[in-house]
C-alpha cells in the first residue's frame, strides 16, 4: 500500500518558477512507494551528499532508498550556491556596466537595477537546474525509491519514515546543516534574513545590516551593495574572510570600501531594537557602544549539523551538538554499520566536498567486504572558492598552518605582471604558492582573480598527482590567458633554482665553446 507524501511544502514568492521548483523537488501528489524487504542502503538526506551517494549506489546495482523531508538538492540548489551564484552574477553584470568607461564604452549616469527581475531570474534558474534534483529522474532513471518525510532510527536496521519501516544493510546520514543562531538580545523579536530566507526578498533593502565576515557575509555584502543596497557589514574579528590569507583580507577589505560597503571590524553586536520599520542595532567596537539604523538584517555566520531527531542514541551513533555526528576517517560512526556524509559531519562545508566524500563512502559501505580497499577522507586534496569580486580560491594547508610554518618557500606573483589581466583591467589579485623547504612539493596555494575557482584547478591536480612547479612550468599556456599567472609563478621557482654555482658552471662550459 503506498502512502501519500506530506504536501505542505513550498517556497516564497510561490509563482511560476517556485511552483515548478516544488513540483521537481517535493511533488504534492507524491506517493512513496512500498519499501523493499531489505536495502543494501538506506540514505537520510536529499542534499548533494545523499543524492550522490543514492544515485552512484544505484548505477552500481544497489537496492537504495533516499529520504527527503524537505525539498530534494539540499541547501545547494535550493538556498545556496544557485541561488546565490545567480545573485552574484547579476551583481558583476551591474559593476561592469559602471565601469564600461574604463574601456571606451560610454553608459547614461546612473545604473538602473530592477531587482525584481534580479530576483525573478533567480528563481528561473533555480528552477531549470532543479530538475537534475527531481524526485521523479531519481527514482526512474536510478531505480533509488524516494520518500518523503521525517526520518529516525528505531532499531538496528532500520529507519522509519513516519510510520513505514524500511530496513537496510547499511545506512548513511547526509542531513547537511542550518544557518548558526546568534544569541544577540532582541535578535529574534527584530526578525532577520538567514541564507534560507534572503533569497525570498522581491524589494532590495535600502539599509542592509550583515552579521559575519566570513564567505557567506562578504559574497552577500559584495552582491547587495552592488545591487543597490547600502550595507554595513559587521565583524566580530579584526578582518573579513579569516580563514584566508592575511593579503587577501586587506585586499578585499579596501576593494569592499572603494565599493561603498560600510566594513566594521572588530564589532560585537549587543542588542537589537524594532521602531516601526527600522531595526536599531547596537554593537561594541573599541570599548564604545555604537548603533546602526537598517531595514533588514542578514545573519551570515556560519552552519551547523543538522543531527538531531534522528534517533541516533537507539542505534549508538555519538554526534556533538557543533561538531556534527562524529566518524573516522572511513566516513563510519560510532555504529559501524552506519555512515555520516557532508555538512552534518564534516568539517569542509562545499558542495564539492560532499560529492567527493560520498564517492568514499559507496566504495566503504558497499565493497570494502570484497577485498576493495577503503578510501580515507583525508586523502582529498580539497579546494574552496568564496565567490566575491575578485573571487578567492585556496586549497591545501589552511593559511593559519601556513602562516606558522618555516620550512617553507612561498612565491607570489601579482595578476598586474600578467598581460591579459591588465588587459582585461583585472589586476586586483595574485597567486601565492608554497612549496615545501627542500623539494618541489606543493603544500598550498591561493588565488585571486575573477575567475579563481576555475584557476585554482591546474594546482590541485597538481598536488593530487604529487607534480611540482617544475611541471606546471613546463607546460605550455595560451598567450594571453589569466591563467599564465600560474606558469609565471612557477618560472620564478625554476629561476630560484639557477644558483650562483649553476650560473658560474654555465658561463665557464658557454666560455669554453667560444673558445677558437
């Protein structure tokens, strides 16, 4: 007997585009089929982390049943980097229009930005890309049975979806996460915009107010300002984007003021106030307390694990309320029959993480009994992106190790050194890699520049098949690219290598061919 899924499901402003986003992801006439006897797996969780590893557990002969109680494609396709990077690239469409004048190309005075149709386009391709995600390409081209509904483990082997058992061999939580609480007084009373709720907005802010500095905070500050609000951007720190190097904080930080955007370092908000419309926020910044008149706030602090009501205690799977739900290295709990993947467990919260990770966890769940060894999580070599103007791309050894080893050699080479960057009038930014003391071994690298994210690639696959600078000096580059400032870097390491005992062997051998 088949059970009809929860429909109350639906996204703000509910038009054209939402409905169809709804009807891909969490269709009101869904009817959840009836469980098999047994799965070979069972996953809790539609984001990017279940549905890879539901859909590559399928097309290997798994029997898989994937359990959404929201909308299938997670915080990704649904309040994260669609929606966002869609925000984001009409937001650059609005700064290159301002600044046509650069490259002889006149515009009238003032740019006018219609933000309902920014928004509006948003949800268009939103909805288009949501039909990779849909609940009826999984289940027909996958074979994956989709239910949905609320998710707990009652017993060793099994999950329960409302009130229908579906047993399983082994099961994989990917519950991913939710935007951090502040617990700032009057915070709640005021209301306020997480990454969940901002992309519901049809009328900018004029006064936009964000709490946080880290890649969320400052993507959306970049974006609103552009798009015509005045933002104010607070951070508790000493400076934006924190985890990164320090040269790309005070890059961004003095390309975020040239932009208009009001940055408050070293700001503790205290207490929020409502008069009428406006929102008074109060905060601390050199023992003084200061205020800030807004029309909307946007909370952008972080995530954390979404692992409760899971009935996680019935099976022994141990989870921390900030760390998630712990597991090794194999991606196993503390049951080892059960597996965690993603946000709700791991400490890189991208999208391409968890499609990585989730790739790990099918060899480890499935076919580590044949002999086929396990993979480990550290094996990644990871990259991130946090997609501002310039964007800032990194990957290897976070900058805070970075920034305290010694056995190391940096080398860095400004976008203003490359040809196509001056010629595309994109000269904020560098490359900065470091190798290790005595060897050409990468151990990390970061990027600045318009398109770092697609930059970013040539060194991690160099670092995953263990090459050097020495190889990406050799390879040959299309002049005039951004991307020869890789190549370029990397000459400066051949060079360091000509020392002054090389340089004095080589005069003598070419002074000794000259000789009659």
């Amino acid at each position: 007997m088949t059970q009809t899924a929860p429909n109350s499901v639906s996204v703000l402003p509910m038009d054209t585009y939402n409905q169809a986003l709804v009807s891909n992801l969490h269709p009101a006439d869904w009817q959840n089929p009836v469980a098999a006897e047994r799965y070979n797996l069972v996953v809790i969780g539609a984001g990017t982390a279940g549905l890879v590893t539901a859909t590559g557990a399928a097309m290997l002969g798994a029997k898989v049943a994937l359990i959404e109680q929201h909308l299938m494609g997670g915080d990704c396709t649904n309040v994260g980097c669609v929606p966002s990077k869609a925000m984001i690239r009409s937001a650059r469409a609005v700064q290159d229009v301002r600044q046509a004048h650069r490259f002889g190309v006149q515009v009238p005075d003032g740019v006018q930005v219609d933000f309902a149709q920014v928004m509006e386009r948003l949800r268009q391709v939103r909805a288009d890309i949501s039909q990779n995600d849909s609940a009826r390409r999984i289940q027909d081209e996958y074979g994956v049975d989709i239910f949905f509904g609320k998710a707990a483990f009652s017993g060793a082997d099994t999950v329960m979806v409302d009130e229908q058992p579906l047993r399983f061999q082994k099961a994989a939580i990917a519950t991913g996460s939710s935007p951090v609480q502040l617990p700032i007084e009057g915070l709640d009373e005021a209301g306020y915009l997480t990454n969940e709720t901002v992309f519901e907005l049809t009328e900018c802010p004029p006064r936009l107010a964000i709490i946080g500095g880290g890649y969320i905070g400052c993507e959306l500050a970049q974006t609103f300002q552009r798009l015509g609000s005045q933002v104010t951007l607070l951070q508790r720190g000493d400076r934006i984007l924190e985890k990164s190097d320090p040269d790309v904080s005070d890059l961004m930080q003095r390309l975020f003021r040239e932009e208009g955007i009001d940055l408050k370092l070293d700001a503790q908000a205290q207490r929020i106030e409502r008069h009428g419309q406006e929102k008074v926020i109060y905060y601390q910044q050199e023992n003084a307390t200061h205020t800030v008149v807004v029309d909307e706030i946007l909370v952008g602090v972080g995530r954390q694990p979404n692992s409760q009501d899971l009935g996680l205690e019935q099976v022994g799977v141990e989870a921390d309320p900030k760390q998630g739900i712990c597991i090794n290295d194999y991606l196993q709990t503390t049951n080892p029959r059960i597996y965690a993947v993603g946000d709700c467990c791991m400490r890189w919260q991208f999208t391409h993480a968890a499609d990585a990770a989730a790739r790990i966890l099918i060899q480890n769940a499935l076919f580590a009994p044949l002999g086929i060894g396990r993979r480990r999580l550290s094996s990644l070599t990871m990259p991130w992106c946090t997609y501002t103007d310039p964007e800032v791309a990194h990957v290897g050894l976070p900058a805070s190790e970075v920034a305290q080893r010694q056995d190391m050699r940096t080398f860095t080479l400004p976008l203003a050194e490359v040809d196509r960057a001056v010629i595309d009038g994109e000269t904020e930014g560098f490359a900065k890699i470091h190798l290790a003391a005595n060897r050409d071994q990468i151990l990390a690298a970061t990027v600045v520049a318009r398109h770092a994210g697609e930059m970013i690639n040539e060194i991690t696959l160099a670092m995953e098949k263990s090459l050097g600078l020495g190889a990406i000096a050799q390879v040959i580059h299309p002049y005039p690219t951004q991307a020869e400032v890789m190549r370029k870097a990397a000459d400066e390491y051949s060079l360091s290598r000509f020392t002054p005992l090389i340089k004095k062997l080589a005069a003598t051998w070419l002074r000794w061919r000259r000789s009659p």
